[in-house]
C-alpha cells in the first residue's frame, strides 16, 4: 500500500468517523504505521469554556427561584415568588446581579435568581416579552393590546423610534411596576 492510499483512506475514514461529535486522528506512515487513535470531543474539556468548563460545578445541586423582589437589604434578599410564597436568601460579594449592581434592584422588580443552601448565587432582571398592536402613543407612553386582547401599559423612555398607533410591533424590556414594560428594544413587524 503506497503512502498516497493510506492517507486518502485514513482521510475518508476521519471523514466519516466525525459525525457526532468524534474526532479522528491518524499518524499512518505505511502499512506498518500505528493504527488511528480516537477521541472523544467535549466542548467543555480541559482548556474549554463550554457546557462542564469552569464554574458548573457551583451550580451543581442548585435551584431556580422566580418572582418580584419584596427587599433588598444588606446581605439579605426576600422574593416573592410566582406560587405567593416568600423566600429570604442570603448575599454576599460573591452573589452577581447580571447587568448591574445587587444594592440597585427595587421592590417589585420581576427576577430570576440561581439559589444554592438558602444563598443567592446569580440574580437576573426577567424580560418580558410581548408581541402585539400599539394603541394610544402619548409621548413615551403606549398601550399594547396583545394577540388575546390583554392590554399591557408600554414605557418608550428608551427607544429612539416611536411606533405609531396601528403599528405591529414586538417588544422586550423589564417590568418594574408590576405591570408596565419598560421597552429596551422595539422591532415593527409585518401587518
């Protein structure tokens, strides 16, 4: 067997051999070379930041609470949760506010915090994300009458282009009131 056969046969065969997810690896010099060594590809392996790379073991046995900030204090932050329940976590310099600072959340401020043995790890401010027709535009106020009819009070502070009553739009933003969204970004979609 010549070299030019055992490369395109070890290229064909590492072809084929990568789907789902394995690498192949041929050192063939000759009939006589070392056979293939296979391995295994792991996004997250040793020197990658993918799924299992650094910091998943932390999250390891954790939770995830849902619901509206009731306090924040110094090292302590109580949630109401979706189901009415009430639960207090402990905080520290550690516990990461994704976006800001954890001494700027408000009461009422919908989150989603990663908890592990009663402490807040990470804490993130939830978008809301509606899809509907824009009614009664008045400066940077709006209302969004939703594809079932809710309607949901819209805060156009901070995009740049108003829509136009009519206008279809979809939007993404906070809750901070409990009811209003404070639009971050605004895309008009096709009528």
């Amino acid at each position: 067997m010549s070299k030019k056969s055992a490369w395109a046969g070890a290229i064909v065969a590492a072809v084929g051999l990568t789907v789902g997810g394995i690498a192949v690896a041929t050192a063939a010099e000759g009939p006589d070379g070392p056979p293939a060594a296979f391995a295994e590809r792991h996004p997250g392996g040793p020197g990658g930041h993918g799924k299992g790379g650094p910091g998943k073991e932390k999250l390891k046995d954790s939770t995830l609470v849902v619901g509206r900030v009731k306090s924040v204090e110094s090292g302590k932050l109580t949630i109401t949760k979706d189901d009415g329940g009430e639960v207090s976590l402990s905080t520290d310099g550690s516990t990461k506010l994704r976006g800001g600072d954890l001494a700027g959340l408000k009461a009422d401020q919908r989150v989603t915090v990663r908890v592990k043995d009663g402490k807040a790890l990470n804490v993130a401010l939830a978008k809301a994300q509606e899809r509907g027709t824009v009614k009664d535009v008045n400066g940077n106020n709006a209302t969004l009458v939703q594809v079932d009819g809710l309607q949901t009070p819209l805060d156009l502070s901070a995009v740049s282009e108003k829509p136009k009553n009519g206008d279809l739009v979809a939007v993404t933003g906070t809750v901070s009131d409990g009811k209003t969204i404070k639009v971050e970004k605004l895309r008009q979609l096709p009528k």
